[in-house]
C-alpha cells in the first residue's frame, strides 16, 4: 500500500502542527486525502505560525490550546487513527535556563496525551519526535540505538522520559507507538527569528541577512544534516509500517559535515562573512561534541533513505525565506 493510500481519508491529529515539522507535514496529509486536526499552543518562541499552513489553511481544522492541561486531549484523540506528537520545546539553552518549563512542555504533555488515548482510544497509531540529544557527548560513531543514553542537559532527559511514555503505554496497554530520534532537521518553515532553534537556524538568518557567521572552537564539529521533506516521509512510514511498532529508530543522513564544509556549502547561495570564535561557555557546556547517527535500523525496516542532500536542501530552504523574508526573518 502506498502512503497516499494509507492515508486517505484517515483522521490524523499533529500536536505542534503550527510548527516546522508540523506545518511540513501537514501540508503532505492534506495532499494525500488525510482529515488533518492540528493542535497547537502558539507559545511565542516556539516557532507555531498559521502563515506555515497558508496552502493548506482552509482544509485543515486547528486548535489552539496547550497540552498541558490534559481536558482538550480527551476530546481530539478521540476517532483518530494516527496521532504524530511532535509539539515540544527543542532548545537545549532553554531547557537550562528554565527546566520546569521543559519538564512540563516535553513531560506533564506527553503524559496527558498517552493517558487521553489509553482512556479514549487504545486503537490509535502513535509516532514521538525525539532527539539525538538523548545520547550526550558519543563514546563511538556512527551512533547506533544502543549506544548509551546520558543526556548533557535538561531537554535531553525530559525527551527521554517522552520517548518511554510512548513505548510503555505501547507495551502495557497496546497503544502503537513509534519513536524517532532526529538530527539536525531544516528547511522551510523552521524558526530562525532568535537563537532557540539550533545552530543551523542561526547560521540560515545571519547568511540571509550578509552578516557574519561565527563559528565556536573553529567549526570543525562533525553534525549529520536532514531535510526536512526527508523527515516527513520517515514519519509517514514509522507510524505505518507494522515493523516500527514499539521500537525506536534513528535517523541521520548518508554524509556527515563539519560546520566548516555546512557553511561553505551555505556561501554557494548567500554573501556573508565567517569568523572563528571562542567556544562560550554557556554554550560549551551543553554541546556534544562530534556526532552522526546510523540510520541502518530504520532503513533495514522502512527502505528509508535520505533522498534530499544539504547543497539540495539549503538552496531550497534559502529560495524560501528569500520569497518570505518579512514573515521569518526581517
């Protein structure tokens, strides 16, 4: 059965569907047939905007509220058949600098949602959008799923505890859950007004804008970049595909970068300055280090590949916020 098929005229609910992956992903529901509910809380900094639904704006239904009170999720999980949770708070800083907040936005929501679907709809199927963060600094690379998980930071233990939510409500009461670890995801859409976002964010709107790029410690850091149409299509077949059931996957791209080489890839499509700089310390200390996952579990299962590559990826997602510069970055 093809994805288009599999979703159509299926009820799909996205939390954080205002958001970057959200947004991206509902617009590949709608044109596959899918009756979309979006379920956003619209916090300033966490990215959520109608403008990312402007395609798809009059056919899907939204509603803004906030997963930590537990009462709308008993109503919208009811009669859907697939649920992506992808609503969060993903910044690392944030997660030190306010940790109560992180717990209950990654935590306290989570719990509701699984805790609305075990009493309203145990038949659903579930997808989780975690982070490679959940695994700290790493001890070998590629990582693989049984590489260690410790955590450097406070987002990276409450994702970590989302993640087992979902895989011990699929164990205990048989509410299908997959979960996905994800790199660095970018393209359209994605929030890079502020610095809340991830490096990649930071560089995009400094590039944009002619400024300068500095790089911490020189940029010889090692990441793994994904796309995001990639990441949508590995999040259609994870919640679909029997074989990603109770399990947790990685994803990660065919080629690691230096941030060296991600910027002089960059500079193929902006004018901008670049400097070496020293590593904060607010910032050293919750960075990683070198990483890139292995992705071979997912692919094994799904035939996942990542079909986009980051000289693709970054021309497309700078022709985007080219033509929407007054709504993401000016």
């Amino acid at each position: 059965m093809s994805l288009a098929d599999a979703f159509h005229g299926r009820n799909v609910l996205v939390t954080g569907g205002l958001g970057f992956l959200g947004s991206n992903l509902a617009i590949k529901l709608v044109r596959y047939g899918a009756n979309v509910t979006l379920l956003d809380s619209l916090i300033p900094q966490f990215g959520g905007s109608f403008f990312n639904i402007s395609p798809i704006r009059n056919q899907v239904v939204v509603n803004i509220s906030d997963m930590r009170d537990a009462n709308s999720l008993d109503i919208l999980v009811q009669g859907k058949d697939y649920i992506f949770n992808l609503a969060g708070q993903v910044s690392h800083g944030d997660s030190m600098r306010d940790p109560q907040l992180d717990l209950a936005v990654n935590c306290v929501s989570t719990m509701n949602l699984v805790e609305a679907c075990r009493k309203h709809n145990v038949g659903v199927r579930m997808l989780y959008t975690s982070t490679r963060q959940v695994y700290g600094w790493p001890q070998k690379l590629p990582v693989t799923e049984d590489h260690p998980t410790v955590p450097i930071d406070v987002n990276g233990i409450n994702k970590l505890a989302a993640e087992y939510y979902h895989l011990l409500y699929d164990g205990t009461y048989g509410i299908r859950s997959t979960v996905l670890r994800l790199t660095n995801t970018f393209g359209p859409r994605q929030r890079i007004r502020g610095n809340r976002q991830g490096f990649a964010t930071i560089f995009l709107r400094l590039a944009l804008r002619g400024e300068t790029v500095s790089l911490f410690g020189g940029g010889g850091q090692i990441r793994d970049f994904n796309y995001v149409d990639d990441v949508v299509t590995a999040m259609l077949l994870g919640i679909t595909n029997d074989g990603c059931m109770g399990k947790l996957f990685n994803l990660g791209s065919l080629r690691a970068y230096s941030l060296i080489q991600f910027v002089d890839v960059l500079k193929k499509f902006c004018a901008f300055k670049v400097e070496s700089v020293p590593f904060p310390e607010d910032k050293k200390i919750i960075d990683i280090g070198d990483y890139y996952g292995d992705f071979s579990k997912f692919h094994g299962v799904t035939g996942w590949n990542p079909a986009v590559d980051l000289e693709e990826g970054l021309e497309k997602t700078v022709a985007f916020y080219r033509e929407n510069k007054e709504v993401y970055w000016q």
